[in-house]
C-alpha cells in the first residue's frame, strides 16, 4: 500500500520519546476503512494461515497481549498496519519500496503459485507480506532487536512477495528493516538525535557491513548479503571491487531505483519532510534529488504535532500544493502529495521513558484523510 514515513530518535523528539509513523492509503479507486482492536492471548491463532499467499506457520505458545488497527473487512486478511504490544514494542508494518529488476532476477519474490489440475500441478503457497508481518512478530518479542531477529527467521525460511519497510521500536532504540528481493533484508538503526523520512522507495543510503557482522550496533542483514551482491554483480560504487567500498555501501544505489515515477511519485514526498524538518540543510535538495538523506538531524526536537502536520501535509507553502495559490496549475499538480484523499489512517506510535510500565505507551490515531 502507499503509505509516508516517519521515524523519530529518542534524542530528536520533544520529550525523550521514541516516536514511529506512518499514513497507510487505500491503493488508486478503492477505500479500505481502518478499525482499532486489541488482541488478548488467548486470541492469537496458535496456527497461522495468510489470506492472500496461503502460506501456514505455526506460532509458539506464548503471545502477549497487542493493540493494532487493521482493516475492517477481512476480504485481504488481518493487515494490522501498526502496532504496540504490553511490552511495549511497536511496529508498522509494512512501507511498500521498490527493488531494481536485477535484485528481483537474483533473489525472485515468492509468490503464490496456483493449483493447474489439468497438468496435475499442486498450489505453491507464497511468502510473508503485509497482511502478516505484525501478527507473526510483535506479541512474542520484547525488544526492538529480537523483533528483527525474528522478522529475519521468517524471510529466511518462507521469503516475501513483496518489497517492503518494516518498523520496530521499544523505548530505547528505533530498527528500520528494508526487504531484499525474496529472501534478502538490511536493517539500520535511527540514531537517537535523527529522524528517518521514508516514502514509498527504498531509502537506506549508508550500510555498515563491518558493524552488521560484528557487534552489529548499528547495522544487521543477512548473514550472505555481501556474497550475494558480488556474486549477483549488484555492486554499483566504481573502482571498487564487488561494489563494496571499505566494508560499506549504499544500499539505495545496490538495490533501489531512481525512475521517473520515483521522481513524481516518492521524491517529493521525502523533499518535503527533510525541507519542513531541517530547512538549512535542505536548500540544495529539490523535490527530484535522488540523494534526499535517509536520515537528518532536526533543526527543532520534534513533537507529535509536527508528525501529524507531515503526514497530512500538501506540500503547504509551495508552488506544489495542490490546493495552494503559488506556482502554475501545472506546478500544483505535478507531484504526489502525502496527505491524499484515500488515507486510511495515520497512526503515531510514542513509547515515553518517563511513564510507568502499563502506561508507556500511546498509539495516536486519526482515521480517513490527514
């Protein structure tokens, strides 16, 4: 689904918060209304089977109790979109990104694969996607870190059909996980004074190989990842042998895309959080750069406001905004704006070191356009 993203460092936000964010819209002529439920343990399937790739895991025995807001019809599945369990861990989940055609032909996405009874040929079940990833990680991790260790089992042993984002935060830290192809995933983690801005694009651009395989402080992915960029020749850094560059990359360069649709459709979208966020540093950046940074550091600590004011916005106080009196009406029409007229919702998700346990955390939640 098309969806804007914002995540937000406990250093970066008004109070010390962790803050993570996301608007979830309705794919081009449909609406799908969003509705809030809590989930107890007694709830949770022990044997889970998707909707939409029939694909059948079986949970372990020891969920813990969960908010989300998912759909209201469960024509599509569960699709939880956001989420924070009793233990306070949230997740959003999933940003849809795009990887280039070459990482798709070295690590194809699974799909699922019909039954053809006139060849005899039996249903293949495809990946994990959307529709599961909350249900399946958050009521049985308690950390930020064990949520992608966990995500990062699933990729591995079942692989996705799509490419997506995933977020999971706790009180101390933020982890931004980004699939790779079918099988393949990086993971970073937000810097507690910056805040990461994601539209629907694969946006990590700096990797840390050297950390990832060791005390991976910062950076994690798959144990074969640097393999299967030399082996694939995915590595696009010149003068450098396999792509890699001193034990880094840029994964945006590797496995993203920068395409016209890009440009009108993702571009502006990050332009405009960076410009509104760190205005200084985004004099030099337009709504087509292809270098928009993954994360910055906020000119002003960052407020829950802030964050609805973004995922609602319209590029205001631009020759852009399609409701605006600047520029041309060409101009205010040229860009995909973040705040569309088939947001389902936008949930804010803001875990608070200073509050007791039970009462730690607080999903902010607006229904309908933004």
């Amino acid at each position: 689904m098309s969806c804007t993203t914002i995540l937000v460092g406990k250093k970066a936000s008004y109070d010390g918060s962790t803050i993570i964010a996301r608007d979830d819209d309705s794919g081009s002529g449909r609406y799908d209304p969003k509705k809030f439920v809590a989930i107890a343990p007694q709830e949770q399937p022990r044997h889970y089977r998707s909707v939409l790739s029939h694909v059948e895991i079986d949970l372990p025995d020891n969920p813990c109790r969960y908010s989300i807001v998912p759909n209201v019809l469960p024509n599509r599945g569960i699709l939880a979109e956001a989420g924070v369990s009793e233990r306070n861990v949230a997740m959003s989940a999933t940003e849809t990104i795009a990887v280039n055609e070459r990482v798709l032909a070295a690590d194809p996405l699974v799909v699922l694969q019909p039954a053809d009874e006139a060849d005899g040929k039996p249903e293949v079940p495809g990946g994990i996607g959307e529709e599961d990833i909350i249900t399946l990680i958050l009521p049985y991790v308690s950390t930020a870190r064990e949520g992608v260790k966990r995500l990062a089992e699933l990729l591995e042993t079942y692989g996705t059909y799509e490419s997506n984002g995933i977020i999971i935060s706790d009180v101390d830290e933020i982890w931004y996980v980004e699939t790779i192809g079918g099988h393949h995933w990086i993971a970073r983690r937000v810097p507690d004074d910056k805040c990461a801005i994601i539209p629907n694009q694969l946006g990590i651009d700096y990797f840390d190989f050297d950390d990832a395989f060791s005390d991976a402080r910062e950076f994690m992915c798959s144990a074969d990842l640097t393999e299967f960029i030399e082996t694939h020749h995915l590595g696009r850094a010149a003068g450098t042998q396999g792509g890699m560059n001193g034990g880094h990359c840029n994964p945006r360069v590797v496995f993203g895309t920068a395409t016209a649709k890009d440009h009108i459709y993702n571009t502006p979208r990050a332009w405009y959080m960076y410009r509104y966020l760190d205005p200084a540093d985004a004099e030099n950046l337009t709504p087509e750069s292809d270098d928009i940074p993954w994360c910055l550091e906020p000119e002003n600590a960052v407020t829950v406001e802030d964050v609805d004011f973004l995922l609602g916005s319209h590029f205001e106080g631009t020759p852009y905004d399609p409701y605006g009196t600047q520029g041309t009406e060409e101009s205010r029409h040229r860009y995909r704006p973040i705040g569309i007229n088939r947001t389902g919702h936008m949930v804010a998700m803001q875990i608070r070191p200073y509050a007791p346990a039970e009462s730690r955390s607080i999903m902010w939640i607006s229904y309908g356009s933004g």
